[in-house]
C-alpha cells in the first residue's frame, strides 16, 4: 500500500501542485461569496492577483 501511495504521487505530484497554483490564482482574484467574512491573504496569494 505504501509503495503504490509513492507512486501515485510520484506520478501526479506536479499535476496536483499545478492545479492548486491555478486554483490559487483564480481565488486570489474573485471575492468572497460569503457578504460578512473575508479572510486575511497570505502576501503570496496577494502577489498572484491581477493588477
């Protein structure tokens, strides 16, 4: 079980970061859906907003 856990992330551990810089970016640039609460942003999701 462990060795297949390696591998899979082995396998997919660049598409999985990928995707979270992506999803990243497209929430560092929407508001938030909920009106009262708007958390604090790291400066580094605050660097990959648009300007």
């Amino acid at each position: 079980m462990k060795k297949r856990f390696y591998t899979l992330i082995t396998k997919f551990g660049g598409m999985f970061a990928a995707l979270a810089l992506v999803i990243t970016s497209f929430n560092a640039n929407s508001a938030c859906v909920w009106l009262a609460y708007q958390p604090e942003e790291p400066e580094e999701v605050k660097a990959l907003k648009k300007k």
